[in-house]
C-alpha cells in the first residue's frame, strides 16, 4: 500500500547529470514540514511542504530528517575468515606494510577465502550486506580481491551476485573485480598471468565489469599498474585505482590521463598530486575509517574540494584496515579530521558516490519516479548524523518503501 511519511526536514538532495562540484556540495534541497508519498511500486510518486495527500499508511515524522538512502562506493565486504590476531601487531607499532609482506594482511584473507566454498562466501556477505542495510545504506559496492586467481576471482563474483540476490529487498549491490590487488608469492609469474590470463577471462564473462588493483610497495607499481590499467581498458572495463595510501606512488597524473574512473585513498598524495586529480573528470574517493584505524592519515579533502574536485566518502569495508560495516562511523571521521561540511559530507556519501558506481539514474536523491532508498533519521537536524558517535541504526531505513529496520524504536506507521 502507498505510504506517506510527513511532517519531516526532507532533504531532497536533487542529482543532475553530474557529480556535484563546488557551490553544489553545499545545497541539501531542504524542506521544512514537507511531506514524500511512496507508491506500491517502491518508488517515490511525490515530494512536497505543506498540506500532505492522503494514504493509507502514514509516518508522522515529528520535524524529524527524512534524507536519501546512504551509498557505499568502496567497500570489501566479500571475505573469509578474519584477521583479528594482526591488530596487537599493528597496535604494537609494526606497519601494515610489513605485516601484508610477511605474508599477513591481503595475503590472510587471500588463504581464507581459497578454501572457502561460493556458498560459503555468499552467505558471509549476505549478512554484512544486511548489517549494512541497517545502519543507513541503501545501495552498496562489493569488491573481489582475495582471489588472486582466475578461478577464485571469479567464485568471489559469483558469491557477491548470490549475496545481493538473497538481499535484494534491503539493499542495492554494485560488484568490482579487484583483481590487482596484493601480488601473490606462490606465483612467479602472477603480474604476467594476471595480465594475460585473469583480466581477459572476467572481462569475457562479466563484460564492462569494472576492474580496481592496489598500488602500493610490495603491491601493483609502476610499469606493471599502468599495463593493468591499459590491458583493463583495452578489453572495455572501466577501471578503478587504490593509490597513495602509505607512499606517493607518482603514478596519479599517468593515472588520471588514462581515463580511470576513481583514485582511492590518496592519503600520501601531494598537493600538486590533488589538484591534477581536482582539475580532472576522476573521483577522488576519500577512506577515513582506515586513517583512523591504522596511523591517523587522511586524504587532504578540504583542499581537493577548495580546488574544485569530485569527492566521494566511503566505509572501506574489510577484515583488516576497516574492520567495521557502517558508513556513518566514516561521515563521523570526515566532519572531525578532514575539516568537511555537513553538506558536503552527505553529497560526498550519496550524490557522487551515486555518480561513482552507476546508479545516480534511479537513487541518491528524493524525486518522483526515483527509487524509495531512504532513512528517516532519530533528530530534527542533520548534523547528529555527522557530528555524533557510533550509536547503531541512525533512524528507520527503507529500501524501495519497505523498512529495513522495522523494529527501530520510535517510528510507528498509522493508518
């Protein structure tokens, strides 16, 4: 049946054709009193202030924010196993470098996920996707990566459509094939055969599928990186880069003039390095939940952003350096150590990062005909949703007009 939610601060955030760029960052679409009708459909019919429609089923929101669904655009969320046994390490002072090159970290997870079965992966990835849902997102990247292998690449892939099958009713899922990600010691030859083997055999089965590598010491470099990226291309996938996040790679302007599609990290970038990435068409997708998590660095976004660029936040999700599901925690850090706005943590987390992975043609805002991905907030001000502390659910989620969280306190439909 139709539902009405009223009485709400709709943020309506409209999306253009493009991402959002300066002034825009800053512009909510707010309506004070306004009121969203969501048809039988799952999609928002209308959006208005004042006097509401009648319907059959109706949310007094109390002044409350009704906002668009959060949007995940760089997460891990498909893995095995666990890594907790590394963190008295890393607590203890030893860089993640050296755990990833003593055969810890990347290569961990790698191990685990080998041994584990599609169904086994797609069931781990079902509940973090519900989790996920939860806490605020309504649609959600999911990336390979610890495969290293064709064949465990592309069961990795497999898992991650079996988990947004299962999810479909609470959650949108986007797939990336990491398949640069660690390098793998067992392999001589594994730059090679990636190249050659791996990304020709994903790309014939999954056309268009965008790639990601990771490039980093002990990682993808130079040469190498830059033929995965052209190989990646050259067979018609959109491609993704995580860079800059323990070195300067010097690798961005080469980057950014092949075309990829995002740089993530960029925590060791210069200033010159953000500014080529400011003035270009790239997503500079920033991973704050990581900073925090293992050395306190974190991408310059404030001068990305003075300098005009197109910023994304996301969880990063994964068993290692973000070892957490929920994408307001990374809001949270961005408002408190990278000098962010409200706004522009918002249109960083839903507007661009819906340009980002594809989908800003059917979510990432509240206008008729739009998917109902949305979230109806516990506070009258969205600031608390930046500015406040881990506190679970941030409000009720709906994903195409059903609830997500239907049993969060203090949101009671009424005929």
């Amino acid at each position: 049946m139709p539902l009405l939610i009223h009485d709400a601060r709709v943020l309506s955030m409209p999306i253009g054709r493009e991402p959002a760029r300066g002034a825009a960052m800053r512009e909510l679409g707010a309506i004070d009193r306004g009121w969203v009708l969501v048809g039988d459909d799952g999609l928002v019919h209308a959006v208005g202030a004042g006097t509401p429609p009648s319907a059959p089923i109706r949310i007094d929101a109390g002044g409350r924010v009704l906002m668009p669904a959060l949007i995940d655009a760089h997460t891990h969320a498909c893995w095995s196993g666990d890594r907790w046994s590394e963190w008295a390490r890393k607590r203890a002072g030893e860089p993640y470098l050296s755990i990833l090159n003593s055969g810890g970290g990347i290569m961990s997870s790698v191990r685990s996920v080998r041994g584990s079965t599609r169904e086994d992966l797609a069931r781990t990835t079902a509940l973090r996707l519900q989790r996920m849902a939860r806490l605020g997102t309504g649609t959600c990247e999911v990336k390979s990566g610890y495969g290293l292998s064709t064949e465990a690449e592309l069961r990795m892939l497999d898992a991650i459509d079996d988990a947004a099958a299962a999810c479909v009713a609470q959650i949108g899922t986007v797939a990336t094939c990491l398949a640069g990600h660690a390098i793998d010691p067992g392999c001589p030859d594994f730059i090679a055969r990636t190249l050659r083997e791996t990304l020709p055999a994903i790309a014939a089965a999954r056309p268009g599928t965008t790639m990601d590598l990771y490039i980093e010491q002990g990682a993808w470099m130079g040469d190498d990186a830059v033929r995965f990226v052209a190989t990646s291309l050259a067979l018609g996938c959109p491609v993704r880069a995580h860079v800059d996040q323990f070195t300067r790679s010097g690798l961005l302007a080469d980057l950014i003039g092949m075309g990829v599609r995002s740089v993530d990290h960029l925590e060791a970038s210069s200033a010159s390095d953000l500014a080529t990435v400011a003035h270009s068409g790239a997503f500079a997708v920033a991973l704050p939940a990581t900073g925090f998590a293992l050395d306190m660095r974190f991408m310059d976004a404030r001068r990305l952003l003075d300098e005009g660029g197109t910023l994304v936040i996301a969880s990063n999700a994964n068993p290692g350096s973000a070892p957490g599901l929920g994408l307001p925690f990374a809001m949270q850090l961005a408002a408190r150590f990278m000098g962010l706005t409200t706004a522009e943590i918002l249109r960083a987390t839903i507007t661009n990062a819906a340009h980002l992975l594809g989908v800003a043609a059917h979510v990432g805002s509240i206008e008729p005909g739009r998917r109902a991905d949305l979230m109806l907030l516990h506070d009258t001000n969205e600031d608390a949703l930046v500015h406040g502390l881990p506190s679970g659910a941030p409000g009720l989620v709906l994903h195409a007009g059903r609830a997500v969280n239907p049993d969060e306190p203090g949101f009671e439909a009424t005929p």
